[in-house]
C-alpha cells in the first residue's frame, strides 16, 4: 500500500507544484518572517532615536532664540560696559596676526 501512495499520480503532482511554488518564490524579493521581525525593531529604535534628536534640535533652537533676544536686548540700550563683556562671551574668539614692531 504504501508503495502505492509513494508512485500515485497525487504524489507526483505534489512534487510538481512544490518545485513551481519554490521557483517561483525565488524570482520574487521575499524575506523571512525572522527578517522581518528584526527590521520591524530596527525601525521601532530609528523612529524612537529620530524623535529625541527633534525634541533636542527643538531646544537647542529655543536656545539659540533666547539667546539672540538677549544680544538684541543688549544692543538695543542697556550699559555698554555689560552689553560689551556678554557680546564677547556669545561670539567667538578672534585670532589676530601678531604684531611687529619696528
């Protein structure tokens, strides 16, 4: 009997269409579940990193705005003395060739 089952018309047919299936299945760009998964975590840690860098490019540039009022603030009519040393603090250090004397 189960030599039967073994050269039956149903078995072949069954071989037949699994090759096709797989041949098939190879043409195609397709990835494992496995794979899948991991590239689903990868994403999920991508999008999570990617919203703590704008939430901290956010901050830096309500900062950057805080600061540029207070150097507008400064220019606009407080001591000059104050405003001077604030200014040199926000900007940066100039380097100056050095001087010869004759």
């Amino acid at each position: 009997m189960s030599e039967f089952l073994q050269n039956s018309p149903a078995k072949d047919v069954e071989k037949n269409m699994k090759a096709m299936l797989s041949q098939g299945f190879s043409k195609l760009d397709l990835v494992t579940r496995e794979e899948f998964d991991t590239q689903t975590q990868v994403l999920v840690r991508t999008q999570a990193r990617l919203e703590e860098l704008e939430k901290r490019v956010t901050q830096l540039e309500q900062r950057l705005a805080g600061t540029s009022e207070r150097v507008a603030g400064l220019s606009a009519g407080r001591s000059s003395r104050r405003a001077s040393r604030e200014v040199l603090v926000l900007l940066p250090a100039r380097r100056f060739p050095p001087r010869r004397f004759r």
